[in-house]
C-alpha cells in the first residue's frame, strides 16, 4: 500500500510526502483522529518510504524493504500494541533501547506505537526520556484517537498531524467497488461518520432491523400517535451501547433532514435513504416544514452532546422531552 491507496486526508498526505522530500520529518509524530480512517496505514508507509530503496516520498512497494514491511518482516520497523489495555513499562524500555542502535538493514528505524492513550505512567516517563534526546536515525510515531489523554509533555515534543474522517462520498464508491449494492452503500456510509474500517465490518441485517425500527418511531412522532408510549420503551431498554444510540440518532436525523429537503421541493433522487422514498412523500405532509427542521436541531444536537461524552441515559431523558414539547 502507498500514499495513494489511502482514501481521505489529501493535505495530511501531501505535508508528509513534502517532509519527505526535503528530508524535514520529524523524529517524533502524533497522528490523532477517529478509529478507521487511516492513521496506521499512513505510518506503515511512511515507515516503507523512510526505508524505500526505489523512492524517497512513497513507497514503491516493488523493493525488498517495501515487501519486508509489509510481511511484518523487517527489523527496523516495529509496531508497539497494547498488551491487554495498557502500553507497559517493557515495551518502552525495548523501544528506547533499540532506537538508539543504528538501522540493521534499512535507512532508519521506525517506531509506531497505536492506541498511545493506553501508555501507563511508567511507559510515558521511558518514552519522554527518549522524545527529549531522539537519535537522527530514528522515527516514534504515536497513534491516538484520544489525544487529550496524552502527557501534555509528550505533546509538546511531537509534531501533531489531525486527521479528518473520510469523506461519506468516499466510502460509498469503495463499497459500490466492492460489490455492495447501491442501496446498502449508501446507508452504510452515512451510518460509520468517516470511518472505513466500520464500513467494510457493519452486519446488515442488524442495520436494517435498526433502520425499520427508527422508521417506525419517526412515523409515529410525525402522525403524533403513541410518541410518549416509544420513547418509553427506548428508555426503559438495558444494554445500549454509546455506538448503538449514536447510530439510531444518525438513522433518526437522516429521516428528519430527507423530510425537510421533501418538503422544500427537493428532488427524492436527492435523499439519504431513497428505499424510503416513497413512504416519506406520503408523510411529508402530516407535520409542518419548521417541527420537521426543530427534530432535526434536537437529533443534531444529541449526535454532538454524544461525541462529548454525556451520560447516555441523560441524553435520552434529554431526547424525551424535547421531542415531547
């Protein structure tokens, strides 16, 4: 894989090729962002273009560093994982040992360390120690999708490269090449907010069953009939994770924003869920343009307060009774 089998984050891709280039990448990065767009990817080439023998900006993938890299095979690259939830001490101390004996085979060593979140108090104090002192021939790559959670201090001796969510448009045409239907792409692109990895790994039927469900809730907020007794049962269900709510609030706010398009004069060609064309023309009528854009801010609203991590079950009492009024 090189630069160019990555889907999304052109800009972050062409700084990296740039420092590459002119020989400017830093020995220590932090790659942050959402799970599944990309970030290890993107080290595991630039791991393969530090080492290339063929190319200096990418990875030509032909070479035999390339095909070492990517065989999990050459000594200079090493992937640091959790062990259980937690980055220990040990696996620090072999990173700061080995980062400063030269390359045994390629140009440098690379280090990429996922989920750095996960370093406990002891691995960090190691890692700082070597970020504060890095060997030119070295590279530590971090990998974060909580980087608020990393020491200030390590930070502050990395260069932070933010990367986006890929792009909903994106990964409906990698689905469609991959053999899924229009249909399933579309609502699977809209339902995974950037994230690929999802995408390829999402149970359909599950979806669907969720879909119809949320369909059914939505009609009966619409027609006003029996709102109070669903949002009951919703609230009295045990077990919902934060990723089921969040999906069941996109599913919802996907509903309420192909109503509003409908009922300015959109074309239906236009909707996030054409398989419900049909049913939402006959609905768009029932409930005036203004509710159907104040459903659509409290959805909205609930998607935020859920990335910053409220109490789930504060947000469906918060969803019951603003849906209520």
């Amino acid at each position: 894989m090189a630069f160019k089998d990555i889907l999304g984050n052109e800009r972050q891709k062409k700084i990296l090729r740039r420092a590459l280039q002119k020989g400017r990448l830093p020995n220590s990065m932090l790659f942050c962002g959402q799970e599944g767009i990309g970030k290890k990817s993107i080290a595991l080439v630039l791991a393969k273009a530090l080492n290339c023998i063929s190319k200096k900006d990418d990875a030509c993938e032909t070479c035999s560093a390339c095909r070492a890299i990517n065989k999990n095979n050459f000594p200079d690259v090493m992937v640091i994982s959790p062990e259980g939830n937690i980055i220990k001490i040990g696996q620090m101390r072999i990173l700061k040992q080995t980062a400063y004996l030269r390359p045994m085979v390629g140009k440098k060593r690379v280090f990429i360390v996922t989920e750095a979140e996960k370093m406990n108090e002891e691995a960090s104090n190691s890692l700082l120690k070597i970020l504060e002192e890095p060997p030119l021939f070295s590279h530590i790559i971090l990998i974060t999708t909580n980087p608020e959670m990393i020491r200030a201090t390590i930070k502050s001796r990395c260069q932070i490269l933010n990367f986006q969510p890929i792009l909903r448009e994106e990964i409906e045409k990698i689905l469609l090449k991959k053999g899924f239907s229009a249909k399933r792409a579309k609502v699977i692109s809209l339902l995974v907010k950037g994230n690929l990895k999802k995408a390829l790994h999402l149970d359909w039927e599950k979806i669907h069953s969720r879909r119809e469900e949320a369909w059914q809730f939505f009609v009966s907020f619409v027609m006003k009939k029996n709102v109070a007794s669903y949002l009951n049962q919703y609230s009295a269900r045990q077990g919902l994770t934060r990723d089921e709510l969040e999906q069941n609030l996109e599913i919802l706010s996907s509903f309420c924003r192909d109503l509003v398009l409908l009922q300015q004069g959109s074309n239906p060609h236009l909707l996030m869920n054409p398989d419900y064309a049909q049913k939402m023309i006959q609905l768009k009528d029932f409930i005036s343009w203004q509710k159907s854009v104040d459903c659509l801010q409290i959805m909205d609203y609930n998607l935020y307060a859920l990335q910053k991590n409220l109490n789930i079950n504060l947000l469906i009492s918060s969803l019951f009774s603003n849906l209520m009024e």
